[in-house]
C-alpha cells in the first residue's frame, strides 16, 4: 500500500496562500508588468504642475463658436465642392452660414459667438489652436484616438500616461480622477490603464444619467468598522500579500494591488472633504451656476475638478457626455441645439477659470477644452453639419502656455487646417512638454515592443509656449 508523503490537513495550510495569489491574479488581469518607473522626477522643468481636461464630447462645431469664416455667408444655400472626409469623394455639398453672430472681445480681439458670452470675457487668458486636426471620422474611433493616441487598440489613456509618468501630488487621492464619464464611444477604455500598472487606472465618478449630486466613490466608507479596525484588518492582509510578492517576484503586479488597497484605505480620509461644497461660499456657487436648472449639473462638475485639481489630483478630467447613441454636440440634423449645449457648459467653463486664475492655479495648471473633432461648412439634413477632423478648434488656458492668442488656420471654409497646423499627436506632446515630460521618452514596454502616447509621431508646439 502507498503512504502518501504529506497528509490532507498540511497539504492545504501549505497551499492555502496559493488561492490567494490565483485570486489576485485574475484581478490584475495579466501575467506580469513592470510596476512602473521609480523616479517620477520630471525630464525638465515643470510650467504645468496638472491638467484638467473639459471634454465636450461629440464636436462642437468650430465655424459657430470660435473660427468665423465670411465666406459661408456669402455662400450660404450654394453647392460647393468639398473633400468629403466620411466619403472619401469630393462631391458639391449646400454651404451653411453660422447660425449665430461673432463679436471680438478682449485685448487681444479674438471672435467668439453668441454661443459664448462668459468664456467670451476670459479670451485674454486662453490660446486658440485653430489648425487642429486628428484621426477617424466616426466618433468611436476619433473619441479613443484623442483620449490613447489610436484609434482602435488597447492603449492607456491619455490621464493613465501622465500619472505614470508623474504620479500624483497627493498620496490620499488617486492621480487620475475622471468626472461623469459616458459608458460609450470607447467607454471605460477612455480612462484605462491598458497595460501599464493598475495603479494609473483614472478613478470614475458619477455617470451620465444620473444627477451629480448622487455621484460617490463607491464604498468610500465602512459603516460596520471604524478606520483603526480597518488598519488593523488590512494590516494582516498585506503582510499575507508581501509575503507572497517576496516568494513571487513575477506576481501578477501585486505589489500595485497592495498599494491600491493602500490608497484605498488612505482616501477615506481625505476623499469626503473634496466633494463636500458646503464650505464654498454662495458667491463661488452661483459664479458656476450652480442652483440653476441648466448650468447645474455641469456646474458642479467644473467645481469637483477645480477642488480635486486644487487638492493634488494630477490629472482631471470633466465629461460632457451622455450614454445615448447621440453625443451631445453631435447635431446632424438640428444645429440650433448647439444652443442648449453651449448655455449649459458657458458660464461655468468660465467660472472654472476665473477661480483658478484668482485661487494663483491657473498659473501651472493647464486646462484644456475640446471635442474629438469639429464639423463641416457645409448642411447635413437640411439644419445640421456632418463629423469634421481635418480642422477644428480646442482652446488652452494657465500651465505655460501663450495667452490671448490665435495659433493655425483653416482654410476659407473652416473646413481644412492649412497652416500651423496641430495634430492630435503633437497636442499630446505639448501637454506632456509643458508637464515636464518629453513624450519620446515616456515609454512603457509590453509584448515585445516600447509603447509611448504619440507612438513614432507628435511635435511639440514650442510657438504657444509662454
């Protein structure tokens, strides 16, 4: 008769750990990564300390807010010929004026629309990049090319990119927060980590749908133990996960699960703070348009990111988004709704930068406004324009960057950047120039081959850097 050579109860304390360690790595979801630079000191000096990111997702439509073009009125009704991106043709489309009027504003006289009458009064403090132009003509495609550099592949987002490289300012909160994310058009692909650590993963809170005043981070807070029973729990915990790491070098990034659970644990205590706007006065409320049907919900959006920015929060990021089929500025066949849209993101985009401006911020914080593309010169469906990545307008503000100026062109339609122009690649670069990064460097290797934001591409913009 066989005897075996261990027997059934020392079998299983042996391998209990070993559950564990399999558990832990299906969370990780991959086999092994580097757990990411160790010195996150930037390559040179900083004229941006972090971002805050205002993403108007569906396109805005540059000819009726930011770059007027005459030649629309005059040939306003009339078939003119255009490369026709989603085509690939060159056939005669209807030219349609804008549909509202421009005045100049600020010392620097640049035009902006009725659309805009508050963002109009800080013209002096941003920089206008009008040559703007990218990849994809769908909003899937061009939606993840402007948040991971391509179009259709697993990349780290944009906000993922920058912690790595970075970190964040404050160890109590994650680097990397994204407010009212919408599920679709790439989705949570818009704010993952891919393969660089899960530490860099961007922190969601709230979703379109719901009203941001519900918006919470899930599981902020134990009801059942208080915070010295929780250190004391997790304590044991991680000395378990250490102990496994120490026998595993390859584990499956535990050790970036061990620091999750960490930052976890710590954001308890500072997280609750943050999102408490009983401490702003009635006069920075109202500034946002907070308490307003129509500014409120993105009003509190912009005061979140100016709180998290302002506590150490590297990277920010505010959505206006829905999770319909539609994007919110994607108006095909009905232009005059731009209108809705832009009174409920004016007054507090400008809030938002008059409090950063007067709290010393906006000096090395870099905001950044803009959709994944713009839209056509020309009618679709009678009152709408089509998707237009060949020219469209973002605009920038603080973080170094130039102000009051106008940088690129379109052609006489505004339908083509023709000169100084900024591919999405190079508006990558400079966002990481002006944060101390060089975007040839920030690379992370995975399956063989280095991978970097711009990939082998971008310029950075030194012209309307300050």
């Amino acid at each position: 008769m066989l005897k075996h050579p261990i027997d059934r109860r020392t079998a299983l304390r042996r391998t209990a750990c070993g559950f564990g360690s399999l558990a832990l790595a299906g969370m990780c979801n991959q086999p092994t990564f580097a757990a990411g630079p160790v010195d996150k000191t930037p390559h040179f000096a900083q004229r941006a300390k972090r971002v805050i990111f205002v993403f108007m997702q569906g396109g805005p439509s540059q000819v009726d807010s930011f770059d007027p073009k005459p030649q629309l009125a005059k040939y306003d009704g009339q078939k003119v010929e255009f490369n026709v991106a989603r085509t690939r043709k060159r056939t005669a489309e209807p030219v349609m004026d804008a549909l509202w009027k421009f005045k100049r504003y600020g010392e620097c006289g640049q035009p902006v629309s009725e659309l805009f009458p508050h963002i109009a009064e800080q013209v002096d403090d941003l920089c206008f990049l009008h040559g703007m132009h990218t990849e994809g003509v769908a909003h899937g495609p061009s939606t993840l090319f402007l948040h991971t550099g391509a179009t259709n592949l697993i990349r780290p987002s944009v906000g993922a990119w920058i912690t790595y490289g970075l970190g964040s300012e404050n160890e109590n909160l994650p680097g990397f927060v994204t407010i009212n994310p919408s599920p679709t058009k790439g989705g949570p692909r818009n704010y993952s980590n891919a393969f660089l650590p899960s530490a860099y993963q961007g922190t969601a809170i709230g979703r379109p749908g719901t009203p941001i005043t519900e918006a919470k981070i899930s599981y902020i807070a134990n009801q059942h133990l208080s915070l010295s029973q929780q250190r004391e729990h997790l304590d044991v915990l991680q000395q378990l996960n250490r102990e496994q790491l120490e026998h595993h070098s390859r584990g499956a990034g535990l050790d970036n699960v061990i620091e999750s659970f960490e930052l976890a644990y710590r954001m308890q205590s500072e997280v609750p703070a943050v999102m408490d706007f009983s401490a702003e006065t009635q006069s920075t409320l109202s500034s946002y348009g907070i308490g307003q049907n129509e500014t409120d919900e993105f009003g509190r959006q912009c005061l979140m990111a100016r709180r998290f920015a302002e506590a150490g929060v590297r990277f920010v990021q505010i959505n206006y988004s829905d999770n319909s089929a539609t994007p919110k500025w994607d108006q095909h066949s009905n232009m005059p709704a731009h209108k809705k849209h832009a009174f409920a993101i004016d007054q507090p985009v400008a809030a938002l930068l008059a409090d950063l401006k007067q709290r010393g911020l906006l000096d090395d914080t870099l905001v950044w406004w803009g959709g994944e593309f713009g839209r056509t010169p020309y009618a679709q469906n009678n009152n709408g324009r089509d998707h237009n990545p060949k020219g469209f307008t973002v605009f920038l503000a603080g973080g170094g960057v130039k102000t009051g100026i106008r940088y690129g062109e379109t052609d006489e339609w505004g339908y083509e950047a023709i000169s100084n122009k900024v591919h999405m690649h190079d508006l990558h670069a400079t966002l990481l120039h002006l944060l101390g990064i060089d975007h040839s460097r920030l690379t992370y290797r995975f399956a063989g081959r280095d991978f970097r934001l711009t990939d082998i591409h971008g310029s950075v913009v030194h012209d309307i850097i300050a």
